[in-house]
C-alpha cells in the first residue's frame, strides 16, 4: 500500500493528538478536506477510529515521528 506525503503528514498530526481543526490550520487546509483524508485512510486500513488508523499505518511500516 502506498500512502501519499500529505496522508502520512495528517497521521503524524494525528499521533501527536491534534484534532482536525488544529490539523486543518497547522498545514493550511480547510477542515473538510483533513476529514476527506481520514476518511480515505480509515478505508485503506480498514479501521473506524483515529488511534486505529495510527496504529495500522505504524504496523505497516510507515514513519509518523
């Protein structure tokens, strides 16, 4: 699976706890838009929350530090 730079940049934001108001405004993005991502993200892992989506990705390798 391959995950783009933004989908991995909004999981690292994620780890870190932000929500995704805090997310939207840290990289420039409306709100809508870091909800479409994680939405994706949750469908590429197969998972309905946050920390599961966090944790797939780590398990699958990528970096979020």
């Amino acid at each position: 699976m391959e995950l783009s730079d933004r989908e991995i940049e909004i999981l690292a934001l994620v780890r870190q706890g932000l929500s995704n108001r805090d997310i939207a405004r840290r990289i420039r993005l409306g709100v809508n838009t870091v909800k479409w991502y994680l939405k994706n993200l949750f469908v590429k892992f197969d998972v309905s929350r946050r920390d599961d989506c966090v944790r797939a990705a780590e398990d699958a390798g990528f970096d979020l530090d």
